[in-house]
DNA sequence: ATAGGGTTAG
C-alpha cells in the first residue's frame, strides 16, 4: 500500500510526464527534456534540480509497474546521478525483476551506500540468502540500515538464531533494530521471549507495542494482551483493531462489541474484525447487521460473509453475495468451489472451478478434495495430473489429498509416482504429508515402504504411530505391530483409541489372546481410554475366531454402549467358522434391524446356512434379498500393469486377455489334479450347480487377476491384486477404479455405481 | 529522487 499512491501524480506519470504540481515547488527549475520532444539544450550543463525530476518520474513509473518507460527515460537522460540508477535498480526488485536489477547494479559506475542496501534487499526478498550474505560481506562500508536489513531477512524466514546473532553483532543499534528482534520473537512464535526483550527495556515505540500486542492475538493469551492494551501509553487504530479481534477470535464476542463501540475510530479492519467474530460463532444475523452497517467494504469481508453462509450450509446466500460481490478474488471463487463439495455439489464446485478466471493451488486443491470425498477418485487423480500439467505450485493440501484418494483405490503406481513428485518438491518431511504417504504405503499392502516412509518422517506424532501399527494388523504382522506399539510408549508418545484398535487387532489375527484381554482391560487404567464399539468388535472377533464363543456373547451383554453393525458382523463371522448357526441367525437378525441395506450380511448369513446344509433357509435368504430389494455389490479384483488398471467379476469374460488367462488356469488345473488336489465347493451358494459352482470356485474374479497377472507381471516382481469385497464388508470406496483399460469394463463400472446408488 | 522495523480482517 505503501508504494501504491494513486493520486494525479500518478497519472501524469501515465502520461509519460514529469509531475506538475513539483513544478510549482521548484519554481527556478526547467522540467527536464522528454525522449522524442525538444532535445536537450546544447549546454551540456545539466542542474542537479533537473536530474531530480528525472529520478522522480523514473521511481514513479516504477511504481507503475512500467519498466519500460522507466528504462526508456534512464536511457534518455541527459545526464545520471547515483540516485538515477539506485532508483532504477530499487524498481527491477519492486517489480520483480532481479535479474535486471543485477545487471545495472553490476555495470553502474559508482556505487553508494544506499546502492549495496538496495540490492541487498533485493536479494533477501527472493530468498536467495547466501548471494546476500556474500553482498553484505563485500560492502566496503555497513551502515545500521544494512544491518537492519539482513536482521529482518533472517527473521522473515525464520532463522532465529542468525538474527539474534546479527543483533548482538550490530556495531550500532536503533529502535528499528530493537523492534526486529522482537519481531523475531513474535513471528516465530517465542512468544515468552518477546515478552521478556519488551519487559527489559523501557520506551519502546509504538509499533513495537502493536507488535508483542499482535503476538498475544496470534497466541490467543487474551488476558495478557488486555493488560499490555490497558498499559498503552498511546494507543493508535492498529491496537483498537487488535484487541477487538482478539476478543472476537476467542468467542467473547459482548467484550469484542463493548471495546468495538468504545474504539474512536472505525475502519474496515474494525468492522471486520468484528464481522468475521460473529461468522465464527455462527451468529449470522448479527455478521450480517455488520455487513450492512459498514460504511466501506473490501473483499475481505466479503469473503467473511461468504464463507459464514458457506459454513451454514446455505448455499444458497453464498451464492447470492458471491454473484452480487464486486470485487470477487480468487478467495471468493474457492470458498465457493469448497462449499459446493462440502454440500455434495459436486457439479456446481465443477462448474466454478472451469469458469473462474485465475486458479491458484488452493483452488486445485478444493476441487480434487470435493471429487475425491465425493466418491470420484479417478476424477480427483486426472485433475491432478491436469494440475501438474498445468505448471502450478502444488500444495501440501493437494498432494495431501490425492495420496488419500491413492490410498483408498489402492492406485499404487500413481501413489509411488506422487512420492517422487514430493520429494522433488521437497515437501516429503512434512507430518501430514508423511502420515498421508505412509497410510498409502500400508493401504496399497505395501508395509515395508510404510516403514521406510515411517522411519524418514521427522515429526512423528500419534496418527503416525497409529497408521503403520494398524497397517501391520490389517496385513497379518500382529507381532510387528505389537513390538512398534512397545517403541511407540518407549518414544513418550501416548496411545488413543485408534492405537488400541489396532494392538487388538493385532492380538487376534497374531491368536495371543490372553494378550489381547490384558491390553483390553487395562485400556482405561493406563493410558485413560475408553473402550468404543471398534475396541469392543475386535475383541469380539479374537475370542470368536479362538473358537470362545460363550465368552464373545457375554462380552456383547457387557458392553456399556450399544452394539453396532460391526460388532455383530464379528459375531456372525466367528458364528460362521465354528459351525453355530443358532448364534449366527440371532447376530445377523440384529444387524438386519441395523442396516437393512447391508447386503454383505445376507450373504454371510447365507453361507453359513450353506455350511450347515440349510438350503431351504438359503432360499430364503435370497428371497428376502429380493423382496427388500438389497442386492450385492458384485465384487472385482484388479491389479494395476504398467500404469492400467485391469479389473476383473467372478467368471469374467470381458477382459481382452480373458483367453489366455483361461487357458493357463485349465492348464494348471490338470497340473493341480494330476497331484490329487480336489475343489472344495462347501461355502458357495446352493442354488447353482455342481459343475457352475466349480466354474465359480475356479474362476473368482482374485483368481482371473492372479493368473492374468503371472502372465503379464514381469517375473520377480511382485503381484499386487486388489478387491472391493471383504468379507462381511462392503467397502463402497475401492469399487470405483482408475483408468478402466476397455469399454467393456466402464461398463461394468457404471453398472456397479448404478448399482450404488440403487441402495 | 534511492535503502532498514510492525501490528489488525478471510
């Protein structure tokens, strides 16, 4: 802002004219000599009041962000001071042009003082730290400006340390320099040791009490900034502002409104300050009454008003500020785009997204986050590629997001591929970019590269621990994943309730069951947890599976919250291994009054009838799946062959190998015959027959997936197959697939999403 | 005429 002064000043610049109005303060001086109009006079005196006014209209057009016209009017002067090309230079860096700055700092004839400090500023805008270090090493003379510069380029990013050193190093100090090592402190975060500098030492400026003021706000410690705000000895807007936003940002909105009345200016800081402490709090009525009242709104608040009616799920209004908003930014456009996805518009954030004039990464994001909760994985991952296409800075957000869509279709190649990306972008150290990397790593069943992502994470915290503890259970390692929960209380980091679902998980597919009960009971006394319906599921299944089925039943009257779905699935799975039908039929009538709609359970109920040689309940199970019009999600294998997605139903004939593959799996039959193996055909379905239950044994959709994979993978490598079906499951976030590789099989696809939406 | 500090609203 401080730069930018559009008067008519400024527009005589426009008009590649040296101001007037300084004219008439320099009243003895000749204007000086425009390119294209008069040449100079012959005399080649030139007075120095003259070169000012050249200096002056260069710095202005600069200003302007016109470069040309300044470089043209350099080049046309009469004659240049130091100031002309410090002015030029200063100008480059203001509009970005570093290269260009350089060039003239590098050719110019003599340099000052003010000549080294701009360019060492320069450099330090574009973070090319080392290049002003080697600047400031080189200037023959260091003034405290200089040094000023390079404390507040150290603390700018972040290098707290460095600065403080430059502080004590300084040779002379000013209230600036005081000032920049406070705001070292407050903009990194030390907070306590800003507080100390401050206390020792008396008459500080007014900014450096706006300064520590502003970091109790970032810091949200309201009573010590109302003390400092009450000790104020001058108060100025910048402190009414913040004070108010602090209350405001802290949900005591009566106090933000008693200080907002008493403060004895108003500006659209203040009014939105208060605004955007009412949108946070959901009192909309109230924001809006704001909204009205200011007298001058910006497209901050604006944008506050849209994102508290996007917050509230009225799109509807959103909608209706955002079209009437006059000074829509790109802020407005992806606080749109994010709304619609959060409301399952999937569509409207769409149709946003392509006709908004300019995206950022944020934008990206938003809408590869809305197609990926919206069950559109493969849609979310081609916006990617479209977004690296694009050339953009990706975010973390984004990659963040499309790790967790790779993850869920367990897209390994892409995920590996989006791995590379990171690192390159440098952004791989991150905790929620490695949890996000390390979940994909464990859900694509690749644990031991979970692990590797594990170890490399500098920043653990809990969901880390949690997502390669429970990527051990889920995959069998119950061992591995009970001996990471031992490091992870050696580490000082405190178990959750996820953590335990995995170490019970863990303890049941490993069969330690005695283990198992140990950590169960003793959950609440050692790390303060309570149990919930997973903690209780897992349970169920490690006493089920051990064959203790008495002790899982009791177990499910002893729960102290409701049983769900799951924890009678569990009961029902271990009823189906151990033949007890009776337990099986009262678990599943339960899970039927649950989720009448979930088809996974008629069919576990119906097997289970199978195995016992029940048919006539068999039939009517399948008579009960029709008349409640519940229908299984047919189930798919794939596997992922050079960057194609191969998907594969039971007794699959779509797929243009399907051949071959058959042919090999005959092949192997005779070989597996020849050594006397025999099909068991126990737990399929009765009503079909013999000969098509063996075809059905033979030819499920994992089986087509392996041999179409033992032909095509190279060997050595390892086979990957994947499957939306578990049993007694129903996942609904792996059936829909990337990259389908025929038509035939974006057939099948669309049949299975028609199929979704049925229920 | 050219160089150094800060805070407040999404």
């Amino acid at each position: 802002m401080r730069y930018r002064r559009l008067d008519s000043t400024c527009l005589n610049s426009l008009l590649n004219k040296p101001p007037t109005h300084l004219k008439a303060e320099l009243p003895r001086n000749k204007p000086p000599k425009l390119p294209g109009s008069n040449p100079p006079v012959k005399s080649a005196k030139v007075s120095s009041s003259d070169i000012v006014q050249w200096n002056r209209s260069v710095t202005q057009h600069m200003r302007q962000g016109e470069c040309d016209t300044a470089l043209r009017l350099f080049n046309s002067m009469p004659a240049k001071s130091c100031v002309s090309w410090n002015a030029m230079i200063s100008g480059y860096l203001l509009n970005g042009r570093l290269d260009l700055a350089q060039k003239l700092f590098d050719e110019m004839p003599q340099r000052d003082l003010v000549s080294w400090n701009i360019m060492l500023s320069g450099y330090i805008k574009n973070k090319t730290f080392g290049s002003a270090r080697m600047l400031f090493d080189q200037m023959p003379v260091r003034d405290v400006v200089s040094w000023n510069t390079l404390l507040s380029g150290y603390a700018q990013n972040g290098y707290v340390d460095d600065a403080k050193r430059i502080f004590v190093m300084m040779p002379v100090k000013n209230e600036i320099s005081w000032n920049g090592l406070l705001a070292t402190y407050v903009q990194n975060g030390r907070i306590e040791e800003a507080r100390k500098l401050f206390e020792s030492k008396d008459n500080w400026p007014l900014v450096s009490w706006n300064c520590l003021l502003g970091g109790y706000l970032k810091k949200r410690m309201l009573a010590e900034a109302r003390t400092l705000f009450d000790k104020m000895p001058v108060k100025d807007q910048v402190s009414w502002n913040t004070i108010i936003s602090c209350y405001a940002q802290n949900d005591d909105l009566e106090e933000a409104r008693k200080l907002f009345d008493e403060s004895p200016i108003k500006d659209v800081f203040t009014w939105t300050s208060m605004l955007s402490g009412y949108v946070q709090n959901g009192m909309l009525y109230e924001a809006r009454r704001i909204f009205d009242e200011m007298p001058e709104k910006n497209e901050v608040s604006w944008n506050a008003m849209i994102a508290g009616y996007v917050q509230s799920n009225r799109m509807d209004l959103a909608r209706e500020f955002f079209e009437a908003m006059p000074c829509k930014s790109i802020s407005s456009w992806n606080t749109m785009i994010t709304g619609y996805a959060q409301n399952g518009d999937i569509m409207s954030a769409r149709r946003l997204f392509h006709c908004m004039p300019n995206r950022d990464c944020i934008s990206w994001a938003a809408i590869i986050a809305g197609y990926a909760h919206s069950g559109n994985s493969e849609e979310a991952l081609r916006m990617f590629v479209e977004m690296k296409r694009d050339g953009g800075r990706i975010n973390r957000s984004a990659f963040t997001c499309v790790l967790s869509t790779s993850a869920d279709i367990a897209a390994f190649e892409f995920g590996k591929q989006i791995h590379g990306r990171l690192v390159k972008a440098g952004y791989h150290t991150g905790c929620y970019v490695g949890n996000a990397l390390l979940s994909m790593y464990c859900k694509c069943g690749s644990i031991d590269e979970g692990y590797d992502v594990f170890q490399e994470t500098a920043e653990k915290d809990a969901v880390s621990w949690n997502t390669l503890i429970i990527g051990y259970a889920r995959h069998g390692f119950g061992k591995q994943a009970l001996r990471l929960f031992e490091s992870m209380k050696d580490a000082g980091i405190r178990p959750d309730d996820v953590t335990m679902v995995g170490v019970l998980s863990a303890c049941g597919h490993t069969g330690l069951i005695d283990k198992g009960m140990e950590y169960f009971y003793s959950m609440g006394r050692d790390f303060g947890i309570t149990t919930n319906p997973r903690h209780y599921t897992c349970m169920i299944d490690l006493l089920g599976r051990a064959g203790r089925l008495d002790d899982a039943q009791n177990l499910v009257k002893d729960m102290p919250c409701e049983p769900d779905a799951a924890t009678w699935g569990a009961l029902l799975g271990a009823s189906r291994i151990h033949g007890n039908t009776e337990l099986g039929e009262k678990a599943a009538e339960m899970i039927f009054r649950l989720e009448p709609w979930n088809a996974g359970m008629y069919v576990l109920l119906s097997n289970l009838y199978a195995s016992s040689g029940r048919w006539r309940d068999v039939s009517k199970m399948r008579l009960k799946m029709r008349d409640t019009g519940v229908r299984k999600m047919p189930g798919y294998s794939w596997l992922e062959v050079q960057n194609q997605i191969h998907l594969f139903s039971v007794g699959d004939t779509m797929h243009p190998d399907s051949k071959r593959i058959y042919a090999f799996l005959e092949e192997l039959e005779l070989l597996m015959n020849k050594e006397g193996y025999v099909s068991a055909t126990k737990l399929v379905l009765h009503d079909v027959d013999e000969e098509e239950k063996a075809h059905m044994l033979k030819y499920h959709s994992e089986k087509l997936a392996v041999a179409f994979a033992i032909l095509n993978v190279p060997s050595g490598r390892p086979i990957r197959v994947m499957k939306n079906l578990r049993t007694g499951k129903q996942s609904t976030d792996t059936c829909f697939l990337v990259l389908p590789v025929s038509r035939t099989h974006e057939k099948l696809l669309s049949e299975a999403t028609a199929q979704k939406r049925d229920e």
